[in-house]
C-alpha cells in the first residue's frame, strides 16, 4: 500500500527590520572597486536565475570550481548569496501566476520607456539607460552570519568612532566605506555590530551613489491576543474604495461593523505620501483589535489582474483595479500586528462575497462588502457556511431552472447579434467579453441541480468542473432575477424597498413565480443591462 507524500509545513517568513545609509568612498579606487564587484554579483545574479530556470543542480553552481565563482570571480559566499536572490525572484514571480522566462531585469516599464524615447527624446533616453543600465548591474548582497561574527563579505566596523563598510572585493583585497546616516535604528545596528550579532548587508547604485540596506531578524513579543478571543476581519474593497471591518466572537456571531475610506490613499501626491496613508491606516486597524481583545483575519489574495488598455474591461475598471493596493495594505497589517503581539490570520477568500451577499446581507442588514468581511471572520474561526433553506428549495425547483437558463440564451442570442453588427474593434472586444461571461454562466447551471448543503457547501457530483452551488446561486439570482450583476445592498432595508426581490432572498419562489415574464429569458428579462444600478426591471 502506497502513503502519500507528507505536506510540508508552511514556515512563516521571518519579520525584518533595517535601516538605509549612504556610503562615502574616501578613496576613489575602492568606489571603482566596488562598482565592478557589484556589476558582477548582479551578472551571476542573472545566470543563476536562467540556470534554477533550467533545473541546474544549485550546490554545483555555488562550488568552489562552479561557473558562478569561476565565470564570475566570486568567493563561494557571493555565489551562494547571488543564488539566493536569484530563487527568491523565481518564487516571487510564480506566486505572482508570472511566467518565470518573461522575466526583465532592470524593470519591464523601464526597458518599455527606452523604446519608446529612443528616437524621440535623446536627452531623457540617456537618463533613463543610465537608470536601467544601474539597475542591472548595480547590486550587491551578503548574509549574515552568527558564526562570522556578523557579515563575512560586508563587515561593519567602528573606527575612531565612526562607522565603516568593509566590503571583501576578493583575494585578501577590501574596500571601506564611511557609512552615514541619522535614522533612529542606527544604535540598534550598533548594538549588534558590537555584540557580533548577524546582519544582512545589500548594496545599491542610483544616480552614481551606492546605498547599504542593513537589516536583521526582529525579535517579536509572544502572542497576547489570539482567535480565542473572537477575530477582527477584513475585507478591501476597490468600489467604494475603502475597508469594511466585522468584529466577529469566537462563537461565529456578529459583535460589531464598521467601514473606513481608503480615499485618502488615492489622493496621496506621491508614493512617499501613499505609504504613509496605508501605514497610518494599519494602525488604525490594529490599534481597534486592540481594543477590542481580538486577532486579525484577511483574505489570502495572492495576484489581482488589473487589466491593460484595450483588454475591453473599461478605462473606469482599470483605473479603479490600479489604485488598489490590497497587498500593500494587508502586509502592513499582518506585519504590525505581528510586532503588538496579535495574532494574524488568512482565510481563503473563495465564494466570500456570494456567502455574504446570499446569506447574511438580508438576515442581518448588512451592505454586501460588511457581510463579505463577516463571512472571511467566520471561516478564520473554521466555521462552514450552510446554504439557507429557501435557497435550498429555489436550487430544487425545475421551473427556476427553466426561467434563468431560457434568460441567458435570450442574453447570449442578442450579444451574439449585436456582435455580428458591431464595427467598432473595442466595444466588439467588450461585447465579446461579456458573451463569454453569459457563456460561463450558462454552463454553471447543471451545478443548480444538485444536492446542495454539503459539508463545503459545493454540488453532489452533478458538475465535472466542481463549481460550487453558491456560485449557481450566484448566477441564477442576480442578473436574471435582480437586473444586476453585483447588487449594491441587498440588506433588509433595500429587500422591503423591491417587494420583487423579498421572496427569493427571506422567503420562497413561490412567491416569486407571479412577477415572471410571460416569455422568460425574452422580453423585459433579456433587455436588462448588464450593470445596472438600482431595482432590476429583469424579471
């Protein structure tokens, strides 16, 4: 009998902390030193990452006799640091869903700008193949080492009161550099270049200054505020733009709501300015855990397509999906809240806003970006979202299966022929688009006749694909039966506002089955447009 691999433990990544100094060159031989150390460290920082590409074995390319010691001129410790930041580029970009062998160095939009100016602008092109050619050759890094005594390649030293960069340019040959900075860190690094604690050392060339980036393992206080006390949970929305906040007990219940606006990221004058914002808003959101004795959970987003011109998705979408720093934003806050001792949680953010705009928007009176929030805090806490009884009945009940599939052939029957009559190549491109989104929709609805309420909420077996039956549900309510793809506010205030909507969403389809077209999928039910706002006339 075969045993299945064991699953590797995810290790969390260790929290850092550094300061960034300029580094003075008192002799002008040491900086050219340095420059051709560094332009070769970034050389075999690329070399390696084509040879990891490749499937290269790495201990023979860090070998003393390797290619990158040998091709290079650099000790094994270069060799093996240019290997490293090489593995962390090749990671970084398949978390990303990046293709690996698309990658540029010195910057995709900076060799963009190149061809672009070449022939245009001849004094900003020299500027900026100034700029790309120290971006690519302009790095250096090395490890810290407990054992070393701190940092073998590049040493901190303390002379006459000053401190000094002893950089190893090879062959019992070392550059110094006066290191010089006023940042509040700098006794902290002190301390630990006199204790001969490890720090970790990288090099920089911009507009022909080198800068050093120390930075060293931060030591964290222990957990004092955990899930056991209930969660804090987020959920970053891009319109409106801002943060919907649900406190949520360690009982799965609803404490307390609340919204901030990220508006004033947006109007950040520079990106200086907009880290300060985002900063400033993590410690809002930490400081409120806080207060109220409980963890942090968040959506685990990874990569958000933000679109390109000509894409068909709209300059208004991308626009929005541009501005939208989610990833910032949530590092921020797992990172602070790991430094005040609270916990920090992900959750996996499928199906979050369908749960909540289906389930807890109407029972709760809740907007629908609150309830997504409410539903990431639940599933923190490792509670299952059942699908509520008269949803349950709707997804049994033939005649709404007739109704929404007979709405989206209507749908795809008249994008179809408006394509067909389109000149326009962009709004064909759009019109294309949302055919094959009325394509996708329509191919979900074998979901709905499945045997819903299962322990992760999905279908019987129905589906080959998996979807899942909030998806269905999704599919089948909001557009053919509410005029909208993502309905603003379904709470119960808005319900008792469109008597239409209060028996699906609180109710049954009984009494629904009255408000039908004569000829579903036809008529006023094929007419509504595909994002309209406000009370649906389609259906």
């Amino acid at each position: 009998m075969k045993r299945g691999k064991k699953k590797r433990k995810k290790r969390e990544p260790k929290p850092y902390t550094g300061l960034e100094a300029l580094l003075l060159f008192p002799d002008h031989g040491d900086y050219v030193a340095t420059l051709d150390l560094m332009r070769r460290f970034s050389s075999a920082v690329r070399y390696g990452y084509k040879r990891r590409l490749e499937g290269e074995d790495r201990k023979a390319l860090k070998k003393e006799d390797g290619p990158l010691c040998t091709l290079f001129r650099l000790n094994t410790r270069y060799a093996d640091d240019a290997l490293l930041k090489a593995e962390a580029l090749l990671t970084a970009q398949r978390e990303l869903g990046e293709n690996p062998r698309k990658v540029v160095f010195g910057g995709r939009k900076l060799l963009a700008d190149l061809a672009r100016l070449k022939r245009s602008n001849l004094p900003l092109y020299e500027r900026k193949k100034a700029e790309w050619r120290e971006r690519r050759k302009g790095t250096l890094y090395a490890r810290g080492d407990r054992t070393k005594g701190g940092n073998l390649n590049l040493r901190l030293v303390v002379r006459e009161g000053s401190l000094w960069l002893q950089i190893n340019l090879g062959g019992k040959r070392y550059a110094w550099a006066l290191v010089k900075t006023s940042h509040p860190r700098l006794q902290a690094l002190l301390s630990r270049v006199y204790a001969h604690e490890p720090y970790n050392v990288e090099l920089s060339l911009r507009e022909g200054k080198v800068y050093a980036l120390f930075s060293w393992e931060e030591e964290l206080p222990p957990l004092s505020l955990t899930q056991e006390g209930g969660v804090l949970a987020l959920d970053v929305n891009a319109d409106p733009y801002g943060l919907a906040l649900a406190v949520v007990n360690p009982d799965g219940s609803l404490r307390r709501h609340l919204t901030l606006s990220l508006e004033e990221v947006d109007r950040a004058k520079n990106r200086g300015a907009k880290e300060i914002s985002l900063w400033r808003i993590a410690h809002r959101i930490v400081s409120l855990a806080q207060e109220e004795g409980v963890a942090i959970a968040t959506e685990r987003l990874k990569h958000l397509p933000k679109g390109r011109r000509g894409d068909g998705s709209g300059r208004r979408f991308r626009r929005q999906a541009h501005r939208f720093a989610y990833r910032s934003l949530l590092g921020k806050v797992h990172a602070l809240a790991r430094k005040k001792g609270i916990q920090s949680l992900e959750a996996n953010p499928q199906d979050t806003s369908t749960i909540g705009m289906l389930k807890y928007a109407p029972l709760l009176s809740l907007s629908k970006d609150v309830a997504a929030a409410y539903v990431i805090g639940r599933r923190a806490l490792g509670f299952k979202e059942e699908i509520p009884k008269p949803l349950k009945a709707l997804l049994q009940d033939p005649s709404f299966h007739t109704h929404v599939r007979n709405f989206y052939e209507g749908r795809i029957a008249d994008l179809e022929e408006r394509h067909l009559q389109e000149e326009n190549p962009y709004l064909r491109r759009r019109l294309r688009r949302e055919l094959a989104q009325m394509k996708r929709a329509l191919a979900t609805l074998p979901s709905l006749q499945g045997e819903p309420g299962g322990p992760a909420g999905s279908t019987a077996g129905r589906n080959p694909q998996g979807i899942h039956a909030w998806r269905a549900l999704r599919v089948g309510l909001f557009l053919p039966l509410l005029g909208q793809k993502v309905p603003r506010d379904l709470s119960a205030r808005k319900i008792r506002a469109t008597p239409v909507t209060k028996p699906i969403l609180l109710g049954s389809w009984e009494g629904r089955k009255g408000g039908l077209d004569p000829s579903p999928g036809m008529g006023s039910a094929a007419a509504a447009p595909l994002l309209h706002v406000g009370g649906g006339s389609g259906g």
